[in-house]
C-alpha cells in the first residue's frame, strides 16, 4: 500500500482524521532513518526556551507551534490573516489530543514584525513555525528560524523563499505547469504557444514551462509576455493567433487569471483562432466564475484540486465562525493538522527534516501533498475542462504519488 493513504468517504473529518489514523499511520513505517541537512532542523524542543508565553494560544498541549500571521494588518491582507487563523483553531479542536498548543503571534505583514515574531516564538519554545503569508516576512522569520533549527511551513507562493528547512505549503506554478502539461500531451498535445504576463509570475510560470514540454517530449513554439495593459495584450495574442492559423501549434497556454483570459481568448477568436483547432491550457488561477463562462474557452483545461475536500470544510467554517473562509484557509488547517498529526506519531522526530520531506506525502483538505528536499511542494492535482460554462473534472487527481503525472 502507498504511504499516502487517501480517504474519499465522511467528508472533510474523515480527511482530517486520516492525517493521523491514515497516511502518517502508513508513514510511520516509510520513513527514512538519515537526515538531509547535516543533524536536521525539528528535532526536538528549543534548548533553553524559558520565557513565558505571551499572545493568543489555540489548544492547551505542550508540544509548541507558532503560527505568524499579519492580522493587524489592513485590508483584505488582514482579512486572510483571520481566515488562516480561523482555520488553524478549527484543526486544534479536530485533534485536541494531540498535545500541540499553537502560539499565535502577529508579524504584522512587515519583515520586522515577522522577525520579532518568530524570535519571540523561538524564545518561547516553538518546535515549529506555521507562516508567515508574505513573501518578505517569510524570508525574515526564516533567518530567526534558521539560527535556532527549527523548520518553518509558510504560505507564502514566492518560490525564491524556499530552501532547506522553509517549507511551502501554497500551490505553486510548477505543480500547476507540470500537472497540465503532462495531460496535455498524453492526449497528444505538444507543440505549445504560451501567452504570459511580464512580471515575476510569468517569470516562474515561463521557466516551469521549458521544463515541463521538454519532459513531456513536446516543444515550445513561442512565448509571448504582455504587460497588463489591453493594447499590449493585443499585440502579443496576435502574434500566437498567426502561429494557430499557419498550424504550428496545437496548444495555447495562457495562466493569467481573472479577466485576461477570457480577454485573449476574445482577441484569438476575432483572429480566426478556433477552440475547435486549438486547445486552451490554463492554471490553478481559473478556478472563476468569469473564465468558465467564456464561451471561447470551450473545451479548455486547467488544473486544480478536487473541489470537495474544501467545499465541506467551507461548511464546517462556516458552522463555527459564521462566516465564508477565504480559498487559502485550508493552508493553514491542513499545515496545523499537520504538526498535530506528526506530533501524535513521531515523538523527538515528529518536525525532522526527514519526517516533513517524506517522499509518500501526506493528505489534507486539497489533497495529497508532499514536501521536497528544497522546499517547494508537489501536490496532486485534477484536470478540469469547461464544457458549457462550467468547469467539470476530466482527469481526477491522481490517489499516490508513485502514479501522479508531472512527479
């Protein structure tokens, strides 16, 4: 049987619950003796952490887990912030035997802020840090986190942050790039046009996608990046709609969310280009109302998780907080879950390196996910195609990692 073992049935509880009873039960038995960073972050309580703790605390073990969040801060940012809080309480009350006590600490959404957070976590003996969700304050806590061995799961999706010891636990544009583009040629689709944005998402996205087609056997006929303007995005389309038209491409890749894609999906349609002739590829992001209902889009595909897992843990949220969770609230639930899970299972081991990176992974509310050596993740993901305004799965996602395409 695989190390990830995948519960379908009993909704969101029987996933969260098969954290602990499931696949860390089967990890149990997987995992590997030697550590991958020289002695290993996580391997036991912070030496001589004395100091009171201060701030909020969800749970009441002694197993001791911080969790930087900006929830000063203004705005949607300190929205998320209550959300992915919200979330982590909701998982402590799933595994109250777990003996982990999560230290909430606020960084403020700055790097300063997140650095006293996690010296004041690290001081009060955390094993582990959960957090921060910004990009800067990830990097700031890591360097406090770094200097005490202790092993950080951010949510942030900037994947320069990355690297030994800082994990992230976001959906990143890789897992994205090599899930589509491994079904895409499985159904024979190789010769790929891509048309991305001209920032640092299409920079990521760009490189993925050399990667990707060149694994899959297929080949990059051109990529065009516009800047987020309607006349730049013109130009750029078309320029791919020529190539669709003269039949050197069979493939569009087109990332972007919210309105852009359906935007240049308008601007290959008025050049000629048909869905029909041409196969639409999209990302994680299309995961809209305003994408699925682009009749030009017809047909295409994206990946995703599947929709269950957080449509039941929206109701549970909503139940105990009365209100709707944002999207990346399950971040923040399964990387709790997570410590509590591992600290149910593997004593002085439960946050080592080799623990955190096994290579079955482990279940949560999206999913399967694992942790690789550099910090980035894998996770398992379907393919959805939009047929008729919504988007329906065409391709569950895969039940091991052993079998999942683009691992």
């Amino acid at each position: 049987m695989s190390c990830v073992d995948f519960v379908r049935a009993g909704g969101l509880k029987a996933a969260a619950v098969a954290i602990v009873t499931g696949s860390l039960v089967a990890l149990a038995g997987c995992t590997g003796s030697g550590s991958g960073f020289g002695g290993g972050f996580g391997s036991g309580p912070a030496a001589g952490a004395t100091a009171p703790v201060t701030g909020e605390t969800l749970g009441s073990g002694n197993i001791r887990v911080a969790l930087l969040l900006p929830i000063s801060a203004t705005g949607n940012t300190g929205q998320v912030a209550q959300s992915l809080r919200n979330a982590a309480d909701l998982a402590i009350r799933d595994f109250q035997t777990s003996g982990v006590q999560i230290l909430v600490k606020d960084d403020r959404g700055t790097p300063e802020g997140a650095r006293a957070a996690a010296s004041a976590a690290v001081a009060e003996g955390a094993e582990l840090i959960l957090g921060p969700l910004n990009s800067a304050s990830v990097t700031a806590a890591a360097s406090v986190a770094r200097g005490a061995r202790i092993p950080v799961i951010a949510f942030s999706t900037d994947t320069s942050v990355a690297g030994p010891g800082v994990y992230l636990l976001s959906f990143l544009p890789q897992s994205d790039v090599d899930r589509i583009v491994s079904y895409a040629a499985s159904r024979g689709k190789r010769s790929v046009a891509a048309l991305l944005p001209s920032d640092a998402y299409g920079t990521v996205v760009e490189a993925a996608l050399q990667r990707a087609v060149a694994n899959a056997g297929g080949r990059v006929m051109a990529i065009e990046r516009y800047s987020l303007d309607r006349v730049s995005m013109q130009e750029r389309a078309n320029a791919v709609a020529a190539l669709a038209k003269s039949g050197t491409i069979d493939t569009i890749f087109m990332p972007d969310a919210g309105d852009a894609a359906p935007f240049l999906a308008q601007v290959l349609a008025a050049a000629g280009v048909s869905s029909a002739q041409i196969t639409y590829l999209g990302s994680g992001q299309w995961d809209d109302s305003r994408i699925a209902a682009e009749s030009n889009l017809n047909g295409a595909w994206y990946p995703g998780p599947e929709s269950g897992g957080f449509a039941a843990f929206s109701r549970r949220y909503q139940t105990a907080f009365g209100t709707a969770p944002s999207r990346t609230a399950t971040l923040a639930y399964d990387a709790t879950s997570l410590a509590a899970g591992l600290a149910s299972r593997f004593g002085a081991e439960r946050f080592a390196d080799q623990t955190l990176t096994n290579a079955n992974g482990f279940i949560g509310v999206d999913g399967a996910f694992r942790f690789l050596q550099n910090g980035l993740n894998q996770r398992g993901l379907a393919v959805y195609e939009i047929k008729g305004g919504q988007a329906v799965i065409v391709d569950p996602a895969p039940k091991s990692f052993a079998r999942a395409p683009g691992t």
